[in-house]
C-alpha cells in the first residue's frame, strides 16, 4: 500500500506541475490572442477586448504607475495613439501590480496628469498578465484585425527618447497596417518586472 501511494502521490504532483504549466498559458505569435473582458478601467467601466472590435489593431500595453521604466514611455505612448488613431489603432494599458503605487486611485491621479488618450485598465486578479505571459513593465502584444498576435516584446530600442533607433512597435503597426509581417515579430521587453502575488 505505501508504494501505491507513492505512485499516487506522484502521479498527482505530476498533473499539478501540468496544471501549473497550463495555467501559466502565453499568447502565441500568429494565434489567436486570449480574450478579456470586465476590466475595470480608470473611468470605472468595464472594459473587454470586443469592445474595440472595430479597431484595425489593438496594442496591449502591460505598465505600471511605479515604474522607471514604464514611467519613461508614457509620453512615447500617448503620442503613438495620437499618431495612429485615425489609421484605426487602438492603444489599452494594463495594469496587474498590487503594490499600493499600483491600484486604482493613484492610476487615475496618473492618466489624468499624463492626459492619457488610450483607456487604462486594472486587473487585480492578475488573470489577463498571466494569460498572456507578460513578465514587465512595459511590454507591448500588438493584435491584428483578427486579433492574432503578430508583435511582442519592446517599444522601441532605449529608454532614452535621444538614442533610439529602431521604433519596434510603430515599425510594426506599420507593416500589419499595409498588411504585411512585422520586421521582426518579437524583440525582448526591457523595464521592472511585473509584481506577480505568491499564490
């Protein structure tokens, strides 16, 4: 009996580690990306990805409040949706930190101090940085028309709006936009990690 229980035993730390795996799930370039909805945003509606169904490309930006990084991109980010708004793109921040400079309330003292033109949304569930993998902040999932994954990873190439060289996300969304690859379809992020909560 104590070795069938073993054998049980393992058996079943075997499923939980696939478990754990599946739940841990990423989208995938050229795939359907993983579908939201009921995320509060900083006007305190709930915000799903078919509410932007009408959108060419959606850009999914996972970013924070406390964030050096993330911070040094706002402006970057903000003038990108003014550029390609009319071209049919919509930009949506993610939030999934649970830090107290990561909740709601300072979220809204942000947005509005940045003039955010792009919807702002809170996860405290986590759920939807799981589902897709993200591991910093900032780190883009650029969507298509059919909502496939076609770009992920860096905004561009520096922190430093002097040295960059290469616009990764615009150069992107210009290529899906004329409905062609991207250049490159993946470029690693750069910034803080995402404060995932032990569970």
């Amino acid at each position: 009996p104590m070795i069938r229980m073993r054998r049980a035993l393992l058996v079943l730390a075997l499923l939980l580690s696939v478990a754990c795996v599946a739940h841990a799930a990423t989208a995938k370039l050229g795939e359907k990306a993983p579908d939201w909805s009921g995320i509060i945003g900083i006007d305190d509606a709930k915000h799903g990805l078919a509410d932007y169904k009408k959108a060419k490309a959606v850009v999914v930006v996972f970013t924070c409040n406390h964030c050096p990084v993330a911070k040094a991109y706002e402006d970057r980010l903000v003038a990108l949706q003014k550029d390609y708004k009319k071209k049919g793109v919509q930009l949506i921040a993610v939030n999934v930190n649970n830090i107290p400079a990561d909740t709601l309330e300072p979220m809204k003292e942000r947005a509005k101090e940045k003039k955010f033109n792009f919807p702002y949304l809170y996860d405290s569930s986590q759920q939807i940085g799981l589902d897709y993998g993200a591991t910093k902040t900032p780190e883009v999932f650029l969507l298509d028309e059919d909502r496939k994954l076609v770009y992920h990873g860096a905004i561009d190439d520096s922190m430093d709006v002097e040295k960059i060289e290469t616009h990764h996300l615009r150069d992107a969304l210009d290529a899906v936009l004329a409905g062609k690859e991207p250049p490159k379809a993946e470029v690693a992020a750069f910034g803080c990690g995402i404060k995932y909560d032990k569970k």
